[in-house]
C-alpha cells in the first residue's frame, strides 16, 4: 500500500512567548516594567567599556546617578502598600521622561531609582537633568483623591574619576546620596574621596 507519512505538528510559540517572558522578567522590575538591578549592572559595565574604549577629546564619562525618595516609609505608613505602589509607578514614568534617550533609568529595589549616562562632561549632564527629575517629582501625585507631593535626595559617582567598575561606582553614589540626605535631602551630592571616612565617623 501508499506510504503513510506521520507529521507530528507542535506549535513553539507558548514556549518561546515564556522564555521571552522569564527573559524579561529576569532583567526587569514586575511594578514598574523598569530595568532591574542585575539589568543596570550590567549594562554599566558596557558603558565603563566605552568609556575606556573611547579616545576623543573631551574623553567620554559615565555617571551613576541614584535616586532616593524621601520619606517614602511616611507614605506607605499613612497610605497603604497599595497607594506606594502606584506612587512608584508614577515616578518611575515621570523619570523615565525626564532624562535623554539614550539615558537608563532603572528601579533599584525599594524607593530607589538609578540613572546610567554617559556623556564628555557627564557632570555637566547630571546639573541639567538634576532639575528636572526635581520639576517632574514636584508636580502633585494623586493618591486616594489627595495630592501628595514628593521630593528626592540624589547621589551621583563618575567614571572613571571615582572608579572604573560598576559595584565601586555604585556604592560611592550611594555614599553621595546619604551625604546629601545628611545635609538636608532633595539635595544633589557628587561622591568625594574621604566621603566613607566621614560618614563613618
């Protein structure tokens, strides 16, 4: 008789539509859809190579820039869990227009956002979008009906000034952000050598 031919058809989208997923989800904050932690780590190693790479005058910079939000805990106290989240949501699109294009603007963890750019006179770019991310936070945010207005203590290290790796960096503009939210937060602070001496003192 005929030959049979046995066709086994299996549709791969559902699989491939999860591993993008998981993909997604491994590199991304589920609340805000903004990058992650492990995402901007990442990513910031790729910049510092650039950096390093580059051999115009003036020679190229990057920045970490974190951004914390001030008294955050008062409004999940008062508010709720729910309200901060959406409170978060809000900030992470209003910072999100806030800074250029090319600019990644990821969540932290918690209330804590960070900036990575890169730019030949990064300390430059970080004055001009300082005030707008302040502009963009100060706007009321609506909540349960009310407006509630928010402020943010900013930190910011350079590369390759105050170090050449993403963890170095990072934790020198954490130190930056306390040091500005020990003067008095909604403040900008560079990060300074000498800055974790005074801190711990």
């Amino acid at each position: 008789g005929a030959a049979a031919v046995l066709v086994s058809e299996t549709d791969v989208t559902p699989l491939k539509e999860s591993e993008a997923r998981a993909l997604y989800l491994s590199d991304h904050d589920v609340l805000t859809g903004l990058p992650n932690r492990a995402f901007a780590q990442r990513a910031f190693d790729r910049l510092a190579l650039r950096v390093r790479q580059a051999t115009g005058t003036p020679a190229l910079q990057a920045a970490v820039v974190i951004i914390d939000l001030d008294r955050f805990k008062d409004i999940n106290d008062s508010w709720g869990h729910a309200a901060g989240d959406a409170l978060l949501v809000e900030v992470a699109q209003r910072l999100r227009g806030a800074v250029r294009r090319g600019d990644i603007v990821a969540r932290f963890g918690g209330d804590e956002f960070l900036v990575l750019l890169c730019a030949p006179a990064v300390r430059d770019e970080i004055a001009r979008i300082h005030p707008r991310l302040r502009e963009a936070l100060a706007r009321p945010h609506a909540l349960g009906g009310r407006a509630v207005h928010v402020s943010a203590t900013v930190g910011a290290s350079v590369c390759p000034d105050d170090g050449a790796d993403g963890e170095t960096l990072l934790a020198h503009a954490d130190l930056a952000m306390y040091q500005a939210k020990a003067g008095g937060r909604d403040a900008l602070a560079y990060y300074q050598p000498g800055l974790s001496d005074q801190l711990r003192a």
